[in-house]
C-alpha cells in the first residue's frame, strides 16, 4: 500500500526549497517572480499545511511549474497574495475587463445566433422560434424565454445529470434583464390578436467556463436576437400557423443592454477590493458579486452621450452590503467598459 504522508516536508538545499509530493519532489526556483513563491521563501509556513488528498498530489506531480502547483493547492492565500501587491493572476488591475470579441449568424439551423468570448469564457446563444396560443388576459403579447446550459463540456464543475443552481440564477438573471430594459417589446410577436404569438427561446450553452458567464450570455443572447429574423406566416381557418409567401422580417431590438459584473474581496486589512470582469479563480475565493448593466439605446452611434446619459440596471444576489460610494464606483465602471466596447458593436451592427 502507497504511504500517505501527514504534511509537507522541506528539505533545505542550496538556494532552493523542495517540497515532496508523495514521491514526487517539487523545486521551486529561486529566479520565480510570483509573489506567493517569494512569500513561501520568506516564511516557511508550508510544514504546517495539512494532508494533501491523493487526487491533488496526483495533479501537482504533473506540473512543472511550482507556482501553479501551489495556485492548485492554496488558492485562497495565492489569489490574496496579489491582491496585496495590487494586482491580479492574469496580470490586469482590478477594474480591468478582459479582452472581448463576439460574431453573429455562425448557426445556420437557428433563427438567430451569437457567441461571445471574455477571455477564456466562450457562449454560443441560438434563438429558435415557436408559436402559442395567447392567454386571455394578455391576448397581444409574445413570450420571450432563456436558458443558460453549464455542463461538462465547458468544465468539470458543473453536474451531468440537472442543471446547476448557478446556470438557473444566470438564465433568470438574462431572461429578467432582456425584459427589464424593454429589449424586445413583445407586443410586436403577435400573429393574430389572442389566436398566434411567437415564442422567442434563446438558449446560451457555455462551451468554456473562466469565470463570469452573466456578462458574457447576456451580450451573446443581445447579438442573437439582432440576428433574428421573424418568418411569413398567417393563421388558418382551422387555426394553425401556416407559412405563407414574403420575406423574413427583421426582428425589432429596441435597447443593447451591456453588463459590468465585479466581485467584492476582503483584503487583509479588512477591506474591500472589487475586481471587475472576475475569473473563476476570483469568483470562488469572492465574499459577493454585483452586476451593472447599462441600456443603451438603438440605433448605436458612437457618441459618448449616449453612454453618459443611459439608465443603468444593477442586480446584486445576496452577500455584503455597499456604500454609496462603492456603488458609484460600480455604475462608473459599467460606463467605462461600455465606452470600450461602443466601437466595436457599432462595427459589427453596421
């Protein structure tokens, strides 16, 4: 049977630290520029740590990096050991947001399709339409609905077997937001007056999980449903929604929500760090997240006035509170991330 060893052991060697790994040892450079590799230099704290399960010895035996080996094994002390130093793992200031590029109409078979990469984070939104038979209190009015899919295929965290309660709070989180701003008046999906409206179903599927999928599916289902085009059809004598002769008709987006999410850190000193467009390395070691969302008007145009002057939505699940100055903060840097993004849906609306 394999020994399981209590703790690490270090071993002093000549300007180095090696920590044994079960069986396997680990030497960490001193040339390393990480600040919580100078850290362990400094303080030999690591002896203390507890047992290490066999599975994360397994993956720390694979790496030829110390510093991720650690980033694997302590997460927590890693990503504060950059906060202190005023910076963060992917090297970006806090109120930094990652690198952001999207496309439109790459699924034929849909009526409607984008997909969204914020850094490593990677959505596909489809829009496929149906038709139902109003209700009698709202005979004038479509429906409009979301669902955001987390599987294994964009991460191992997430179950096979039920949706996760985080892609159910995303989905509510797009679906309330899309009809908060007034994206899609749903009154222009009506067929006939309390006999045939469309239904607008926007699934999200995540392809690759880093962290901050709220932003990233609410532009993605933004740009499909600019991509939509509504069919020519007509309803029966026998009631049924039939197709007729015409040209697809442009579906009609009215407001181009943009989101901002930031986490809240409590540093060392007992204070608070936002950090914008969050990894999921940030997301996990987070006290709290909040959510700015700016409604800008269509037609774009790339005046700042627009951006200056337009509403902003903020949706905060739980956690710490915010002062009225955190919360300046927050709708401040909503503003600035939508004045980076404005060129580029102006280019791509075009």
């Amino acid at each position: 049977k394999r020994r399981v060893p209590t703790c690490w052991n270090t071993e002093q060697s000549t300007g180095t630290k090696s920590f044994c790994l079960a069986q396997e040892t680990l030497s960490v450079a001193p040339t390393s520029t990480s600040p919580f590799v100078r850290e362990l230099r400094e303080k030999n704290w690591i002896a203390h740590q507890p047992r290490i399960p066999w599975p994360c010895r397994e993956v720390v035996g694979k790496m030829t990096d110390p510093a991720d080996s650690i980033r694997a094994l302590f997460p927590e002390q890693y990503l504060r050991k950059f906060i202190e130093e005023g910076i963060r793992p992917d090297e970006r200031i806090f109120s930094a947001a990652r690198e952001t590029s999207f496309n439109r109409g790459m699924i034929r078979t849909a009526d409607g399709s984008a997909s969204v990469q914020l850094g490593k984070t990677i959505v596909v939104a489809g829009v496929m339409l149906s038709t139902f038979r109003p209700t009698v209190g709202t005979p004038d009015t479509g429906r409009l609905e979301v669902v955001v899919e987390l599987g294994t295929v964009c991460s191992n965290r997430f179950p096979t077997w039920k949706p996760s309660d985080q892609a159910i709070a995303i989905s509510h989180f797009v679906a309330r937001t899309l009809k908060g701003a007034g994206v899609v008046d749903l009154k222009d999906l009506i067929i006939k007056k309390g006999a045939a409206a469309f239904i607008l179903n926007i699934s999200v599927t995540c392809l690759n999980y880093d962290g901050n999928v709220e932003d990233a599916a609410l532009l993605a289902a933004v740009l499909a449903l600019l991509d939509t085009k509504l069919p020519p059809v007509q309803v029966s004598e026998t009631g049924e929604v039939v197709e007729c002769e015409g040209e697809p008709k442009k579906l009609s987006v009215k407001k181009l929500p943009i989101a901002l999410t930031q986490v809240l850190l409590i540093n060392n000193n007992n204070e608070v760090e936002m950090l914008a467009d969050p990894t999921a390395e940030e997301e996990d070691e987070a006290n709290s997240s909040i959510t700015a969302v700016l409604v800008l008007p269509l037609p774009l145009t790339s005046q700042t006035d627009a951006v200056d002057t337009a509403p902003v939505m903020l949706h905060k699940p739980g956690g710490m509170g915010l002062q009225a100055k955190q919360l300046r903060s927050v709708v401040s840097a909503a503003r600035s991330r939508s004045l980076r993004l404005l060129p580029l849906l102006v280019k791509e609306l075009k």
